[in-house]
C-alpha cells in the first residue's frame, strides 16, 4: 500500500501525490508510471490503481492536482476541473513527478511512463507532448484542446483506450485524433470499447465494464513492458 509523500515541482514549489513502490521480484524492471486522476479528484479508486501498478513492479505515483479536494457530484468534479490550471498541472505537477520518479530509479536514469482516465486521459497526452522525461503514455478516454497540445507532436509510443458509448470523448473525435497520429506518423494504438466513458472504473456502477476494463489492462500492461 502507498502513502502521500510530498514532490518538488520544477518551478521550486511542492506538490502532493500517493507513492506507491514497486513490489520486489514482481517483474516491472524498475520503472515507473505517474498515475492522472479523474475528474472526481486523488480518490481511493486512483489510489488503488497505483497500489495495482506497484504490485507489479512499478513505482506509482498519482499527483494530487485538486490539492486534496474530492468528490462524487458530477457538477463539483466539472467545476474542480474548469478551475484546474492545465499547462501548471502538466509542466509542473506531471513533469515534477516524472523527475521525483526518475531519482528513486537507479542511478536516477529510470523510464518513466504516464497514463491517466478522463481529465488525466488529456492530461497524458498533454504531458506525453511536453514533459520531455515521459517514454511512454496511455491515454484512458480523454484529449485535450489541439491548441494546448497538439497530438501531432507526439514523438513517444502511446496508446489510448476509448469507449464507443461515450458523449464526451466521442467516436468522431477519437476518429479525428487517429487521424492526425497517423498523418503524422505516430507510434500509436487507439483500442475501441463497446462500453461506456469510466469503463475501468470499477466503483461505477453506471459504467464499470469488467470485460472491457480486464483487457485494457492487459493491453496496457504489454504495452508497458514492450516500451520501457
């Protein structure tokens, strides 16, 4: 089990997250995997998924972007959201956990991965262009505004996760971002679910499909291995 720990930002302030370290001998290298909320804020759900990367042999680390704010009212989680300072959350709160993992690697030279769900699914793929420590993302059904990060840009191996049943990451728009990986000739996967926007959210009744959820995880976790 993890713990909160607090982490430099590159600008010199500090910034909260829930560390999880890697289980000895369970087979993840010795690399490392920053872990993105949803927009309910750091919950025990996004807890418990670092915890699961930990048990197999990550270092996990989910940064607390709302500063200690949750909740379960989809109203708050959108206001929390709107009032998030993005470039602030990736150059600096993603960025200074992919620095805090990469000094617990060894000789500090670890491969740092990062993958997120919903508003941490954008913020992946935001971080996947700006936060040159990253190797490798995925996105869980969220893209961010082409203006904040354009994922033409994107020079690392990603995969992203998208649900067909979904209103906000809509199919078309997980078609026009296919489209703009491939005219740039990204190395990327996009995996299609018949499922609903927090499929692998298993404490939404409302969404959480375990078929869909198991496989993207096992996709994920290939992925991973294949790229770090």
């Amino acid at each position: 089990m993890g713990s909160m720990v607090d982490f430099a930002r590159p600008d010199g302030g500090k910034t909260k997250g829930f560390l999880a370290l890697a289980d000895a001998g369970a087979g993840g290298e010795g690399a490392s995997v920053i872990v993105i909320q949803e927009w309910w804020g750091l919950n025990d759900q996004i807890c418990g998924v670092a915890d699961r990367f930990a048990r197999a042999g990550y270092n996990a680390l989910a940064p607390d972007l709302y500063e200690g704010r949750v909740t379960q009212e989809p109203d708050e989680a959108n206001h929390m959201m709107s009032g998030l300072d993005f470039p602030g959350a990736t150059h600096q709160d993603i960025r200074g956990a992919a620095l805090h993992l990469q000094d617990l690697a060894p000789n500090g030279d670890g491969k740092v991965a990062v993958m997120g769900f919903c508003m941490g699914g954008a913020l992946t793929i935001a971080a996947a262009v700006h936060v040159p420590e990253i190797s490798v993302g995925v996105c869980f059904y969220g893209i961010p505004p082409a203006e904040f990060a354009d994922p033409a840009k994107i020079s690392l191996p990603l995969q992203c996760h998208f649900a067909n049943q979904d209103d906000w990451c809509t199919p078309a728009a997980v078609d026009e971002l296919e489209a703009t990986l491939t005219a740039a000739g990204a190395n990327a996967e996009i995996h299609r679910y018949d499922a609903a926007h927090g499929f692998f959210n298993e404490t939404s009744e409302a969404a959480y499909d375990a078929t869909s959820a198991n496989l993207a995880w096992r996709r994920m976790s290939e992925f991973l291995a294949a790229n770090q």
